[in-house]
C-alpha cells in the first residue's frame, strides 16, 4: 500500500499514462482468438469457393469422398459383425442341442431305471396292505372255529369258554409233554449253536471264497450278456430293415393296384361316358347336377334354339327402337350446334370488340407513361451508377 501510495505522489504522469492503455483480461484474448479464427475459415472458404477449377456447384468434394469412405468403412464393419453374430449365434445353436440331447439321454435312462425299480421292488404282493387287496383273500381265509384249540380265537369271540373243551386231559398230558420237549430242545439248541458257531465260521471262510469266484464269474457273465445284446441288437436291426424294406415294397404295389383301380373307374364311370341320365337330382326333377351335367338333350335343344330366336326378334325390334331414338337425338344434337354456333360468333365479335377497346385503353396509358418518366428522368432521377458500386460485391463467401 505504501509503495503504490510512493508511485502515485511521485510521478502523477506515469499514472495518467497507465490509465489511458485498455486493460487486455482473458475473455479479451479467448474472442480474438476466435475472431482470428472466423477470419482464417473466411480466407480458405472463398479460396475454395472462388477457385473456378475445384468448385462444383458449392460443393466440398474432398469432404464427400471422406464421407463416402466413412461410410463405406462403417458397412464393412456392420457387415463383419454381422457375420460374427450369426457365427456366434450357431455355436449357441449347436451346444443347445447338443445339451438337450444329453438331458433326453439321461431322461431315459432314469425313466428306465425308474421301471426296473419298480418292476423289482415296488410290485403289488410285496405290499404291506396286499392282503387287504388281495383278490383270492375268500379262498385262503379260514372258518371262523376249526377246533376247540383254535388259536385265533380269543375272549371276546364267544366259541370256547373255560371247562367246556372236549380236550381238557389230553391237552394237560400235552402240556407237560411240550414242557419236556422245551428242556430237551433248549439243551439241543444249545448244542447245535456252538456246532453252528463252528460252523459259520468255515462256512464265512469258504463264503469269502466263493464271492470272490461268483464276482468273477459274473464279471465274465455280464460281458458275456453284453455281446449277445449287441449281437442281438445288430439282428434285431437287419430284421427291421428288412420288413421295412417289404413294406415299402408292399405299400408301393398297393398304391399302383389304386392307382390302375382308379383309372379303371374313372375310364367306365358315368363322367367319362357322358351318361345324360346321372345328371338328373333324385330331390328336384327340375334341377340338375352341376358337376355331372353333360349336355341338354334334343328336346331341350330345340326349346332353347325356339328361345333364342324369339330373343332374336325381341333385339332386332329394340335395335330398330334404339336406331330411331339415336336419329331423333342426332337432329337435336345438330340444333343445339347450331344454335351454339350462333352464339359462340356473337360472343367472340363481342371480346373482339372489347379487345379493341382494351388495345386503345393501354396505347393511351403507355403515351401518358412515357411522358411520366421522361419527366422523372430529367427532373428527379440524377444520380448515375459509379464503378465503386460494382465493385462491392463478391468480397465475402456469404
């Protein structure tokens, strides 16, 4: 602040000076260099437009075959992916269906394994409530009291009461029979179980043994069975290609038997021999069928040709009717030309007349025109067309 107060106060010229000169900011200098560019667009416009040799009709050829190239470069390019797309779009295609040809695979594959399980495992006897539905239960069920010891009757069934059996004593001498064969056969139980644990054990060593050779054998088998389904496959396929072969050849002899049956119909049918009487309707008597029509008959031809003459006479008696009316119409047509004519000449003498009149009317206004600008010429209109005039044009391209 005081260094400018110092400036000031000691010299007041240089500060008059400083504020005489235009302050340049930067929006001063960004619309000069806008106008010197308007100005440098300006110049190579009218040397394109002015150069008689490069201009055609105003157009930039350079700027059209840049465009055209442009243009030709973008269709290549639309053309390229195009093709890439429909390459693409066919792969897709592709894998689709090979995708959903491995599914339909799989699909009956499980179907199949899906019915072997259930032709196996899910059949209607191995079925908790089979006996239930089982069609022969009639036949295999017992009757209701087979004897006094019948085991399947109970408290509530009112068959056997206490002290009423006809086997009492002999059922106590079973009893204890059944006790004493219950001891003797827990001792032999007992017996047999060692002689049986014994003997599982040599028979799990001789069964380990076994499995082993019977999941060998029936490795063999398996492939075995394997070749005879393909050989069985491969026979079963000629076989069909054979009786499709025979069939064809059969189907093709029967379509020929019709085909010569049919032409053999059509030749002895009533529409090749033109049978007049098929053509008759068994509903109507006056109605014929169209499609079987063949002709009229001899009576029915000579009423159409009395028909046909007397429709003659009619039309010659019209024609005559129509003749005299068109002559009638003639002279009246040749009256009204005639009065038109008449008319036509009046109306141009008058227009030839008006004309005259109008001629006369324009010759005076021309000598009263005349005399108006010879009069403006010399009196008002002094000034004369300078060559600076001419030369203002055709300065700028706009």
């Amino acid at each position: 602040m005081y260094i400018l107060y110092k400036i000031v106060y000691s010299n007041p010229e240089s500060i008059e000076n400083m504020l005489k000169l235009p302050i340049t900011t930067k929006d001063d200098i960004i619309e000069s260099a806008k106008l010197q560019r308007r100005a440098q667009y300006e110049e190579q416009r009218k040397s394109r437009i002015f150069n008689a040799k490069q201009r055609l009709f105003g157009l930039d050829l350079d700027s059209l075959e840049r465009q055209i190239a442009e243009k030709n470069k973008q269709r290549q390019v639309e053309a390229e992916c195009e093709r890439r797309y429909e390459d693409q779009t066919q792969c897709q295609q592709l894998a689709v269906y090979a995708k959903s040809l491995e599914m339909d695979k799989r699909k009956r594959v499980a179907e199949a394994d899906l019915n072997y399980y259930r032709c196996q495992f899910q059949r209607k006897d191995q079925r908790r409530e089979y006996d239930l539905n089982d069609p022969n239960w009639i036949k295999k069920a017992l009757p209701t009291r087979v004897a006094d010891d019948d085991t399947r009757l109970g408290i509530s069934s009112a068959q056997v009461f206490s002290g009423e059996d006809l086997g009492r004593n002999e059922r106590h001498l079973r009893q204890r029979a059944q006790q004493r064969a219950w001891l003797d056969q827990q001792v032999q139980e007992r017996k047999r179980a060692e002689e049986a644990r014994i003997k599982a054990d040599l028979v799990m060593e001789e069964s380990m043994a076994s499995r082993d050779k019977r999941l060998e054998d029936m490795a063999n088998a398996e492939r075995k069975i394997r070749n005879q389904m393909t050989a069985a496959i491969y026979d079963f396929n000629t076989q069909l290609a054979k009786s499709k072969r025979f069939d064809r050849a059969r189907e093709k002899k029967e379509n020929n038997e019709d085909d010569m049956a049919e032409i053999y119909n059509m030749l002895t049918s009533d529409m090749l021999t033109e049978n007049p009487d098929v053509a008759q309707s068994r509903t109507n008597p006056n109605k014929k069928i169209a499609f079987m029509y063949r002709g009229m008959s001899e009576d029915e031809l000579a009423k159409f040709r009395e028909e046909q003459l007397q429709q003659k006479i009619t039309n010659k008696k019209k024609q005559t009717e129509k003749q005299l009316m068109d002559k009638q119409w003639e002279q009246y047509a040749l009256n009204m030309d005639r009065e038109l004519m008449l008319k036509q000449l009046e109306l141009e003498r008058k227009q030839k007349q008006l004309l005259d009149d109008h001629i006369r009317y324009n010759a005076r206004l021309a000598v009263e025109q005349k005399m108006q600008n010879e009069i403006a010429n010399k009196e008002m209109n002094r000034n004369v067309v300078s060559k600076e005039f001419y030369d203002q044009f055709n300065k700028t391209s706009r």
